[in-house]
C-alpha cells in the first residue's frame, strides 16, 4: 500500500503539444490563505499522453456518475470549482481550477452497491 498518494483534488492541467501534465495538490497543514483557508500546494503531478488523458477523463466521468447514483452528489458539488483561467499559447495550453473546497465534505453513506471502478 506504499504506492498510494493522497491528493485534495487538481491544482492545474497543462497541454504541452500531445502531453498532458496533471499537477495534484493537498491542503496545507501550515499555510493559510488571506482568508484563513488552508492553501492548496503541489504534491504530486502526472504525465501522460493526450490519448490516455482523455480515457481517464472517461473513467473519471464514470466514477462521477456511480457516486451520483449512491447519492453523493452534494459532496461532489462542494468541490466543484467553475474554471478560473484557460491560456491559449501555442505550444502551450493551460487550464488552471481552484482546488480548495468551499465546505467539509459529508462523509459517503455506505451503500449494498459497489462502484464499476476499482
């Protein structure tokens, strides 16, 4: 289980030609933001290509719909962050989305049903 990094959500995703660059950020323990919010720092980023960029964005659309069904969808609202900045640059294109949540999370409910992800 030492593979394992935990992650508060994505701070930025950037396109380099065909290369996707995932940035995964956590909540700071120690620094805050002016309004006394933890502040969300790098810890982690993933590299792959377009192809398989876009075939995770498939997955995860599918996890988003399973967690939907067993009823979580107010925990994912309190997550979700309009995008705040797209760049278009050439060879460049970088999206970047908040990754602080507005509010605590309630934790999922179990339910007799498994998700169809691992």
């Amino acid at each position: 289980m030492g593979d394992q990094i935990f992650s508060d959500g994505i701070g930025t995703i950037t396109v380099i030609g065909a290369t996707v660059r995932v940035d995964f950020v956590a909540l700071s323990p120690t620094e805050r933001e002016a309004n006394g919010q933890p502040k969300a720092v790098f810890c982690q980023r993933i590299v792959m290509g377009v192809d398989g960029f876009l075939r995770s964005a498939s997955k995860v659309q599918e996890a988003v719909q399973a967690l939907q069904k067993m009823g979580a969808a107010p925990q994912l609202a309190s997550f979700s962050e309009p995008v705040t900045r797209i760049e278009e640059a050439n060879p460049v294109s970088a999206v970047t989305v908040a990754a602080t949540p507005a509010a605590p999370a309630a934790p999922l409910q179990k339910t007799g049903t498994r998700p169809p992800f691992p």
